[in-house]
C-alpha cells in the first residue's frame, strides 16, 4: 500500500478513535480490510508521535489532561510574527518547533513546503502537523510531561535530540533581557539548550511588549541566537542593542 493510503488510513484511526475513545485492532482490521500486523504497526506509529495510547488489543484516545484540541485561536499578532519566522523555512529543511503560543501560528505556514522534517515536544502542535495536507516527516522528543509548559522535557527528550541534527530551531520566549538574552517563568530549561545546540539556526520568536522583562530564569544567552522575529512595536534603542549583539532582527507589521 502506497504512503498517501497508509497516511489516510491512520488519520481515519484517529477520526474514529476521537469519535468512540478506543478501537481495537480486530476492529480496525475488518473496517479497513487490512492485516491486524498493519493495524498494530499504525497504532504503534502513532503513539510515537503522542496522537493515542496502546492498550491490550487496540488504543484508546490521548487523555484531556495530556492535551487539547489545536483550536485555540492565536492572537493576531502573534500570528504575524510566526509568518514572518515561518518565511524563514524552506523545502526539504529539518526543524524544531518548540512549544509555546507563538510558534503554534508557524504550523499553518506549513503547507506549501515540500520534504520538510519536523521534530517537536508539544502534543498540540504534533497533532496540527499530522494534518497537514504536505505530510511532512514528524518526529516527537518524547519524555516527561510537564504542565506548566505543556510540553515533553527532561533527560529522556534531551537524548532524542542529540539523536538528530537540524537546519533550525523555532522558539518562543516569556521574555528578553536586553543584556542577558531570552527569559522565561518555568526552571526547566535544558531542553531548550540542548534544542538550541542542535540547530544550526537558532529563531526567536517574541512580541515586542516582552522586550526588556527581566525574568530570573535565562533561557538562551545571546550567543547562542542568531535571529529573533518581532513586531515593529519594538523601540529604536532596543532595536539597535539586540543588532549589536549580533542578531538579526526581522519585523512584522504589528496587528492589534
């Protein structure tokens, strides 16, 4: 059976599996008229890319808590930021997606890309890329999972990473110390170092409004960014301190 059937086929497992909360293999077998080897070699494709969880003969649905429906709408600007970053993809390139409200908007910038491969810690944005039209490949760190970020961290994700390399690396940030670099609320940040490391591109996405907060936590010293997305909010004088340190700095128009 040929890709595009393979790909309808799992993407019609989760259909039914989103309408009843569990299926089985005899069941996904009859209904497809394929092998139950098949079936199981689907299933277990796609509880790596975190869409179901296995059970004894068949997958029952992801659990609420674990993750939401990718339907929440981005904020406008937001949105324009990650047009700006997606821009920045072409065909064939290999790149991480990190979690977070503005990096959820690159996915729909997605489509018209060719040969992509796209790693991620976030069952929301796994989910929106598994439906993308263009299918691109679609990796999962895995690990542990954290509620604060919602999103895979940890050891665990960290090996899996350093498993691959990649063109570039998609990420948002709670803040941006001027004199620092990217800040952020949560303390577990050795994913998005390891992410970083990984990338030969490291992109930045943040609003303007978060341009000099000074949250303990750094994140990714300026050294190691090379292109930060943000909204032509920015003031002059931090403008030209993030472009001394290197950095280039892409604007998109701001929409309120």
């Amino acid at each position: 059976m040929n890709k595009r059937n393979t790909q309808q086929r799992r993407h019609s497992i989760i259909n039914l599996l989103n309408q009843q909360g569990e299926v089985s293999v005899e069941e996904l077998s009859l209904r497809f008229e394929t092998s139950e080897v098949t079936i199981r070699k689907d299933l277990a494709t796609l509880e790596k890319t975190g869409l179901l969880l296995r059970r004894y003969g068949g997958a029952v649905a992801v659990p609420d808590e674990v993750t939401q429906q990718f339907s929440a709408k981005i904020a406008p600007n937001k949105l324009a930021i990650a047009k700006t970053a997606a821009a920045l993809i072409k065909d064939h390139n290999r790149i991480i997606i990190d979690s977070g409200s503005t990096t959820t908007g690159i996915v729909q910038q997605l489509n018209g890309l060719r040969g992509l491969v796209v790693m991620t810690n976030s069952l929301q944005l796994a989910n929106a890329i598994h439906e993308l039209e263009n299918e691109p490949t679609l990796l999962m760190t895995g690990g542990t999972w954290d509620p604060h970020s919602e999103s895979f961290q940890g050891q665990v994700a960290e090996q899996v990473l350093r498993s691959y390399n990649f063109d570039q690396l998609f990420i948002g940030a709670d803040g941006l110390d001027l004199e620092r670099g990217t800040t952020t609320f949560n303390e577990l940040t050795g994913l998005s170092k390891v992410m970083a490391e990984m990338s030969r591109e490291v992109v930045v996405l943040l609003e303007s409004s978060k341009i000099g907060r000074r949250i303990p936590n750094l994140e990714l010293p300026w050294s190691e960014i090379n292109v930060l997305v943000t909204d032509d909010h920015i003031s002059a004088e931090a403008l030209q301190t993030i472009t001394d340190q290197g950095v280039k700095v892409l604007l998109a128009p701001y929409v309120a």
